[in-house]
C-alpha cells in the first residue's frame, strides 16, 4: 500500500541517487514561450563614457587583461556579465597610441565603431582601418589586435557569441606566441576589401559554403548607409533594415552572429522574436518599447531585446545597430517571429 511516507522515501531516493522526476519540473522546463532570465535593459551613453574614459585613465591596456571592455551585464542575469542569455556586448576603448595585443579565440567577434580615427584591428594579418559606424569581423580562431595610431580616444561596440560558445562548452584561448605582442604591422592595410572589391565585382560565380564567416572582414558605413537610402527611397515603412551578409554566400556575416542596421523613420509595428538582440544607437534620438518597458535613446546608448520580447521604435530619424543570434536559431529551425497587434507607443 502507498502512503506519504513511501511517497517522501521515493523523493529522497530520487534526491540522493541524482536523479530528477520530470512530472515535478515540467511547468518550469516546457514554458508556453521564452522565458528569457534577461531583462529588456538599456546602457546609457552618458553613464557608460565617462566610466571608459576613467578607466582609460586609470587602467592600462596589457598583456593579461588584454582588453579595456565594460561589459553589458543584464541585471536579471545574476551577475553574468552577458548583455542577453546568448550574446556578449560591451563598450570596448583604446586611448591614444595605445595597442591591445594579439589573441584568438573560438568564439566570433564583431566591432561595430561609434567614434575616433586612426585605428586599425589586425585580423589573421590584415589591417582594418576603422572609422565610426563601419563594423569589423573577427572570427573564430582568426588573431587578432587592435592599435590605435591616432592622437584621439576610440569607442567601438564589442559583441561576441561568448555566452553560445560557452553553453556548448567550446571556449578555447590562445594568446599570440610572439614575437611581440601584436601581429606584425601589415604594410598593406584592408586586405579583405581589396580582394572582395575584385572578386566580387566582377560577376564570377562561387560556390555556396555553410557555416563559414564571411571572407570581407570590413563592412563601410558609405556603403551601409547608401544602401538604407536606396531602400528608404523605394518605400513607406517607418523601419528600413539591411542586413550584412557574406558577399560570396548571402549567408549571415558569422556562423552565430546576424548584424543588421535598422533605420527608424517614424512609429515601427510591434515585433517580436524568438532569440536574443542587442541594439546599439549609431545616430539619431527616439524611444523604443520592449517586453513593456519605455526607453528614451540617443547616440551610444545601448539596449537589450531578449527573446519574444515585442519591441518597437519610434524616432524623426535614426539608425539603430542591431546584433542577434539569429543564424544560429534559424539553422536549427528555431526562428519563430510574429507581429503583435496592438503596439504601446502613441
Ligand atoms: C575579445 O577578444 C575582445 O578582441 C573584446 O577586442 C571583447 C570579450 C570576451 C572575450 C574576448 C577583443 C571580448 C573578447
């Protein structure tokens, strides 16, 4: 005969021999939709430069630490110091003549640049000039350093597929074995445009690859922003989008990393999808709602969309760098997306 004693007895034998019944978990496991621990969040410019500017000061750029980054840490992530569940942002800066030496690493990196000149990041030997809202790709296991020749403190956004490379437990870190601590000066600098610019101009076609990183490592705002005018031209809509992709293949610019520029001319419908985002304002001031909560935006600030969060904009004009883990939820047949009827703004 059961009884509540021999019920109380199976929890404890489940407890003590490491094991789990699912009929007690279920609820918190198999969610009707996205339960993300991230919170829709925004970064303000105005907290987060002075802050680097400080740390610039105070903190050096060298061999150990490596990097002088603020890490967006999402406060419903208990400390982690992930914008969203997946994906990795930070304000990333480098002061005057100052170099971040040479490393590399399995998880994929994207510079998006929101002020300074006279930098360059190395990628695999190829010295890329960096100018603002021009975004830069280092991937996977590609080495790389930043240098900054200029007289002036440079800014740029950091997002890495970190917290994805993790959960699958796949970090691997290697710093540059020498000689230095940075590649060699490339006396030739921009590589990857160079050759795109040849290859891809001139019609021959290519073979699709899956899951490769696109081999153009430097996207120029002129040619972003050319595009959104083109489109912004030929339609309506309060919200333009162009996304980066691999000129060889169309594919998403990194196997896990999907960049987009969102241009905001008036009030966008409410969206929402499944997977992670983090926006970063590149120009212009609005306001965007997100998962509910209202918030006032203006060049530099940065702001969190965790999954099936609705989000909309609102802006007189304005050009939002978006970075998502999108590729990796649509290769495994995971992108679900669904415009929400009623939105919030006015
Ligand atoms: C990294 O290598 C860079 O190379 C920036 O600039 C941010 C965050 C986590 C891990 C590696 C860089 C990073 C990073």
């Amino acid at each position: 005969m059961n009884s509540d004693s021999d019920l109380a007895a199976l929890y404890a034998g489940l407890e003590a021999a490491d094991l789990q019944p699912l009929w007690t978990i279920t609820d918190e496991l198999l969610t009707p939709e996205p339960r993300p621990a991230a919170v829709p969040w925004l970064w303000p410019a105005s907290t987060m430069k002075p802050l680097a500017r400080e740390a610039i000061r105070l903190v050096p750029v060298e061999r150990g630490g490596e990097r002088r980054v603020l890490a967006l840490a999402n406060p419903g992530l208990g400390g982690r110091p992930y914008a969203v569940g997946t994906l990795w942002g930070a304000l990333q800066c480098l002061g005057p003549r100052e170099v971040a030496p040479a490393h590399r690493h399995t998880p994929s990196a994207i510079r998006f640049v929101l002020e300074g000149a006279g930098v360059w990041t190395t990628v695999d030997g190829d010295a890329c000039d960096m100018g603002p809202g021009d975004l830069v790709l280092t991937p996977s296991m590609q080495w790389h350093d930043h240098t900054n020749a200029g007289d002036s403190e440079m800014f740029w956004f950091d997002g890495l597929d970190l917290p994805i490379v993790q959960a699958l437990d796949g970090v691997f870190f290697e710093p540059w074995p020498g000689p230095g601590s940075s590649q060699s000066p490339a006396t030739e600098h921009n590589r990857s445009e160079t050759r795109y610019r040849a290859r891809y101009t001139d019609g021959s076609v290519t073979d699709a690859l899956s899951a490769q990183p696109s081999d153009l490592l430097i996207y120029r705002w002129a040619e972003t922003d050319a595009q959104l005018e083109r489109l912004a031209r030929a339609s309506d809509d309060a919200l333009i989008a162009v996304e980066y992709t691999d000129p060889r293949t169309g594919a998403s610019v990194l196997p896990t990393l999907g960049c987009a520029v969102h241009r905001v001319r008036g009030r966008s419908a409410p969206v929402r999808r499944a997977g992670n985002a983090v926006y970063v304002v590149f120009r212009g001031a609005g306001e965007s709602v997100v998962g509910g909560r209202r918030f006032a935006w203006e060049p530099g600030d940065m702001f969190a969309v965790p999954s099936w969060a609705a989000v909309e904009h609102a802006s007189d004009g304005a050009d939002l760098f978006v970075l998502s883990d999108e590729p990796v939820l649509r290769a495994l047949g995971l992108n679900r997306r669904q415009i929400v009827v009623e939105g919030a703004l006015p």
